[in-house]
C-alpha cells in the first residue's frame, strides 16, 4: 500500500508539474518526461508483481483444498500424500518466498527509483521557479531598457533639432563674418591706397616745403646767454 500511495503521489506530482510544462525550458522538458514514463512502468511492474503474488495465492489455497481433500482418504496413503504433498508446498512455499524476496527487493529497489526520480522532478520544479523568476526579472529589466531608449531618442531627436538650430545659427555667423572679413579686407586695401597717397602727398609736401625755402631763403637765428644781473642775483636769493 505504501508502494502504491508513493506512485499516486509521484503521479500527482508529475501531472501538477505537466501543468506548467510551457514554462519548463527545451532541456528541462525531457526530464520530466522521462521521468512520467518510468513512473508508469514502475506502476506496470507494481501491478504484475501483484498478480504474480496472487496467482502464488490462489495456488498455495488450491493445494491446501487438495491436502484437506485427501484427508478423507486412508490413513496411510493421505500421511503419504500429505507427506508429498507437504514436501511439494514446502518446496514450492520455499519457492514462492524467494519470488516474494526477490518481488520485495524489486519493490524496495523501485522505490529507490521512485525517490530518486522524486528528489529529481523536486530539483527540477524548484529550478523551474527559479528560471520563471529569471525570466520574469528579465522582462522587467527588458521594460526598463524600452523605457530609458525611449526617452534616450527623445532627447536625441531634442539634441538633433537643437543641434541643426545651432547649424543653421553658426552657418548665419559664418556669412556674417564672411561679409565683414570682405569688408574688412575691403577697407584694409583702402587705408593702404591712402596710406600710399599719404606717402605721396607728405614726400610732394616737403619736396615743395624745400623749394618754398630756397625761394624766400633760410631763416637762421643766433642766440646766447647772459649772466644774471645784480638785481636779478639779490632777487633769487630773497
């Protein structure tokens, strides 16, 4: 019975665990597959090691009908053939023991399986929540990331607007420097011009300025320095 209750239970188990067999992983699903297949032939064997034991049964109570049947029969031929008999059930007794112990170490060698496979499908259920929260954290992570790129090309989009205003601020400078850089270069190229007429103009100056002062003469001026007078000493030196 404890045998059978195992089985159920596992049953149950495998069958809990198929429903929720679309979030097992390509490598994990022939595990648990594998391991209902063989829960079902360990169910197979349980039910032919019954009947096996059974049949025993019924022919073990078969041969005590015949022992009770010959009792009725001379004393003499009915020890005797109780006595065949006896050796007989006794051998066959012996027999079916050995079945039963080696059916008992099947059983017990089952059920090893059966813990086994348990103790897998356990491991396996539990590495299952953790994929599914895996997974479910993965989605989570996957929501953040849209979100971030989301507002990360808005402010691209933002940059890239800002940056052709920008474009088209600096493109406007450009031609304005453009055209003062002409004008500049344009009045440079006149103060040349006039620097080269004021050249010119100061060399026809002198050259006229020299001809004026042979024309009217030199004009020179001598100097010199008198000594203080006496009233000029006793002022200083009040």
């Amino acid at each position: 019975m404890y045998f059978v209750r195992q089985i159920a239970k596992l049953k149950a188990q495998v069958e809990g665990q198929g429903l929720s067999a679309p979030l097992m992983s390509p490598s994990e699903g022939p595990r648990v597959a594998k391991a209902v297949v063989d829960t079902e032939a360990l169910e197979e064997a349980k039910a032919s090691l019954g009947a096996e034991l059974d049949a025993e049964k019924q022919k073990n109570k078969e041969l005590e009908d015949r022992i009770e049947a010959l009792s009725k029969d001379s004393k003499k031929a009915m020890e005797k053939h109780v006595q065949e008999l006896g050796d007989k059930h006794k051998e066959e007794l012996m027999e079916a023991q050995k079945k039963l112990t080696s059916l008992q170490q099947k059983e017990s060698s089952l059920e090893s399986e059966l813990a086994s496979t348990k103790s897998e499908l356990m491991s396996t259920k539990d590495t299952l929540a953790t994929t599914t929260s895996e997974r479910e954290s993965a989605r989570k992570e996957l929501a953040d990331f849209k979100e971030n790129s989301k507002a990360a090309l808005e402010r691209c989009a933002k940059m890239e607007a800002e940056t052709q205003s920008l474009n088209k601020k600096i493109k406007e400078q450009e031609d304005e420097v453009q055209h003062w850089t002409e004008t500049a270069n344009k009045w440079q190229e006149e103060t040349k011009n006039a620097e080269r007429l004021v050249i010119v103009e100061a060399s026809m100056r002198k050259k006229l300025q020299v001809e004026l002062m042979n024309y009217k003469g030199n004009i020179r001026v001598f100097c010199r320095v008198r000594p203080f007078s006496k009233h000029e000493k006793r002022d200083k030196a009040i």
